[in-house]
C-alpha cells in the first residue's frame, strides 16, 4: 500500500494536517467512531446485537454466499436463536472487497488482498453446501442444486452475483460469460493478445496491469498512444471503476512520465458522468482540468483484437420522423456504427443476472429478482428475498448498497418467520469512493430522493460534514485502509 504511511496514528496525523480537522473529526471520519468492529468494540456491537435476538424459529436457505449471502447469514445468526440456515455456494473462494480490483489493475494492490476462502467465513452454526441451485420452486419452497440434493425452506434470501457477459460483444465470443471469480486466465490471454483487460474479474485486473505498464512505457518513449475506456448499456456492479481505471492511468502517467503523449477517451453509452447532478458536475469538471476526452451514448458492440480497432453503437442524435399510428411526428435515435483505433483498452461487459436466476419462477423478464424496492421483499412470493446485485432495484450495485440491505432483509425475514409484516426499508443509500488520482477519491454517497412519492432517482447524502463532491486524500486513506477490514471483519461478522 502507501509505503510513506508506517502507522494508522501517522495516517491520522496527515488527515489532521491535510484536512485541517481537529483529530476527533478526523476518527469520525475515518470511521472509528462507528466501526466499532475494527477495534476492541467487536465484543459491544456483538453483546449489542445479542440482546436484541428473536425467537423466531424456521429454515432459511440463503442462495449465493458472497459478501451480500454471507452477510445476512451472520447477521441472522446473532439476531434470532432458532434458526436453520442454509447457505448454497459453489465457489471455495470469495472476494472480501470487490473495489480492490481497481487497485490491483491501477495501483500496488495484489489478488492475494482481496480473496479469502469461503470457508473462514462461514458462521459457526450455518450449513454451506459448496453446490449450484439449478432449479427454483418457490410454489414447493424448495430449490434443487447441481448435485441433485433438495433443499426446503421457510424463506428464501437470493444473494446470487452477476455474470460478465463478454460474449454480447462481436469479437470475444472465445471469451464468454465469466465470474469474478474463477479460471479465468485464458479470459484474459484472449484480450491480452489486443491490448485490452477488464478489472471485473480477477485475472482480468492483474492483466489491466500489465497493459498499463506497457502503454506507460511507450508513452515514456515518446510514443503518440490513446487509451480507451468503456461502459455498456445494461446495468452494472461498481459503475465507478471505467472511471477509476481512466483517473488512475492519467495518475500513473503524470506520475511515471509520458503523460503528454497519452490521449484517455471514456466512450459511456449513457449521457452523464453520473445519475446525480452534483457528482456529474464535479466529474465532469475533473474532466476538463485533466484533459480528459469523453464521447456520450457510445456502446461498445465489437472488437478486433487483432488490429486493435473498437467498434461502438454511436446514438447520440436522433431525426424527426412520421409516426402513421399516432399520426405526428416523433423523435428516433439515430444509430451509427464507429470504429475506434486504440493502443489499450479497458472494457466493461455487459452484465446480467445468471439465467439460472433470471429466467426461473423467482426471476423476471428484465433478468433480475423483482422485489419491493424498499422491504427487498419479492413481489409475488411473501417468503423470498433478495438483496446485492442480483436484486431489481434502482441505483448502485455495490458492497455500501449491500451494507445497507442486508440489514433489511434481515429484519423483514425475521418479521415474516414471527408471522408479521415487514417493516424495515432500504432508503435507496449506496456509496461510490470514486478514485480520481493517486492519493485522492471522491466518496460519492447518494440515496432516493422521495420513495413516499415514488421518486427513487438519486440525491446526494453526505455522511461526514465535507462537501462530498471534492477529492479528498481522507477518503483515499478510507479506501485503502478500511473498508476491506469493516467489509471482512464487519460485515461478513454482521456487524458493521
């Protein structure tokens, strides 16, 4: 990590300085107050949870044992004593903290800081079945997994994560549809042999790396090179990251050398920097001061790895034409396919709910496990849940959405096995630590704005007195230092 800072109290010590804050702002901010399971505060916040347990009693099978699945089978653990819980995941291996990715493929961090066995962080008294559920029942309350095992249950929580989609774009059809995690190293030879990566999955992020390095050097050397860095049409876990990785490359070039040489194009399919007004603005002003190149509502539909050529869906204008139906004149998008050369590119794939999920009983049209946005209840069947990225709400999919949820959900299954309604709501809140330089991060904190009156786009909602829209160095050591252990020794505790 940040080889200049040889202890938290001198970390503490430059936030003070940096910040100009007294240091009792500057541990709230740093989230010592409140993250209590960092310290010697575990045992309070367990004795805390302990004294509020329920006695429900009931089996509860938990689909997906990431952070989001683990989570909710710790926190249900401490909540209630009479509970059978089940937790159905295939992989031996998880990911503690999924935004390391972006350090890995632009900064010093190593896959070794991110991944931990499943194993070490199942609860005590929870029964994982190391297995895939291929098939949902939810009128039987029961699911079937790969192995042929049936698993019944009183509730049901969807935890599952999202596939990368790789083979939506012409060109890495060899690629395919990949995890996060996995045997993926042939993945990320294909892009390879094109200079390009994608920090979604883990081999993907240390091959990011390797690219990055390359293209610095030949901007070094005095070669003219571009870098181009996509975003898809679909929605996505970590929206930030095409982001990061640009802001870091610019970072590491000013840093390295050879920044000059370098052209850096985003190329988003959507119009904006970012759903909430304020935090477009100030992106799109760090755009501007960084020489930054940007194209709007331009997805990316192939590649040719061979000759290095992008090729994007461009519609960003649209022509009147005659509707007969409704006898006026309507606007169409206008579509128009372009070719971009590039020396080095980052793509972000498509992503989509596996169609295990998606296309099953629990499942929708769209894909995703449609629930009430706010309970995370599912909209047919009063017995199933679902939180993280596989549920249908709107907003962010990230690991400061999940925090949020798990918490309902825990609460609401708890209130459904006592045979009450549910009542705990999810406020929408998700959290983007938006890297914007070595050193830097913007903590992008938004929420719904007005669910009463069905307004669920997002409004900005600060948790530190700090304008939040200014990079700061405080959030960068919050980044880097404490969210993986508040991620892994908190929330996967379910605690934090």
């Amino acid at each position: 990590m940040d080889k200049e800072i040889k202890s938290f109290e001198e970390a503490l010590e430059e936030v003070r300085h940096k910040e100009g804050l007294s240091r009792r702002d500057a541990l709230k901010i740093m989230g010592i107050s409140s993250a209590a399971v960092l310290t010697g505060g575990v045992s309070q916040a367990k004795a805390a949870t302990e004294a509020k347990a329920s006695g429900a009693k009931g089996r509860v099978l938990i689909v997906g044992g990431g952070l989001a699945g683990m989570s909710t089978a710790a926190r249900l653990m401490r909540q209630a004593d009479g509970l059978q819980i089940t937790v159905v995941e295939p992989n031996p291996r998880s990911v503690s903290y999924q935004p390391g990715l972006t350090l890995i493929g632009g900064y010093e961090w190593q896959p070794s800081d991110i991944l931990y066995q499943t194993a070490d962080f199942v609860p005590s008294g929870v029964t994982w079945v190391q297995d895939k559920v291929v098939e949902f029942d939810p009128k039987g309350n029961k699911v079937k997994t790969a192995k042929g095992k049936t698993i019944e249950y009183d509730v049901m929580i969807v935890a599952g994560g999202l596939e990368l989609a790789f083979d939506k774009i012409k060109g890495l059809e060899e690629v395919g549809t990949l995890y996060t995690l996995g045997q993926n190293e042939k993945a990320a030879q294909i892009l390879a042999k094109g200079n390009a990566a994608s920090l979604y999955f883990v081999d993907g992020a240390v091959q990011m790396k390797k690219n990055l390095a390359a293209f610095i050097e030949a901007a070094k050397s005095g070669k003219k090179v571009k870098g181009i860095y996509t975003h898809p049409n679909t929605p996505i876990k970590c929206g930030g990251a095409p982001k990061k990785i640009l802001f870091l490359t610019d970072s590491n070039l000013r840093i390295k050398g050879g920044r000059e040489n370098a052209e850096l194009v985003f190329y988003p399919n959507g119009g904006k920097m970012f759903g909430v007004p304020e935090y477009h603005e100030a992106i799109l002003k760090l755009f501007h001061e960084k020489d930054l190149k940007y194209h709007y509502k331009h997805n990316l539909i192939g590649i040719d790895l061979d000759k290095k050529i992008a090729i994007f869906d461009k519609h960003d204008r649209t022509k009147k034409v005659y509707d007969p139906d409704l006898e006026e004149e309507v606007e169409e998008v206008i579509h128009e396919t372009v070719e971009v050369p590039y020396d080095m590119i980052h793509i972000t794939p498509p992503m989509k709910a596996p169609d295990l999920i998606g296309k099953s009983p629990v499942g929708s049209s769209k894909g995703f496990v449609p629930v009430n946005f706010e309970t995370l209840q599912h909209v047919k069947y009063k017995n199933v849940f679902a939180l993280g990225d596989i549920a249908a709400v709107p907003l962010g999919k990230t690991g400061g959405s999940a925090r949020k949820q798990y918490k309902v959900v825990v609460d609401n299954v708890i209130a459904v096995l006592e045979g009450k309604e549910p009542k705990a709501k999810y406020n929408g809140y998700t959290v983007c630590p938006l890297i914007t330089e070595i050193g830097k991060v913007m903590l992008a904190e938004f929420k719904w704005a007005d669910p009463a009156n069905g307004d669920y786009h997002g409004v900005v909602a600060p948790s530190f007195p700090l304008d939040p829209t200014k990079p700061r160095w405080i959030y960068w050591l919050l980044k880097v230092y404490l969210l993986k252990p508040m991620t892994q020794y908190g929330m996967l505790k379910g605690l934090a």
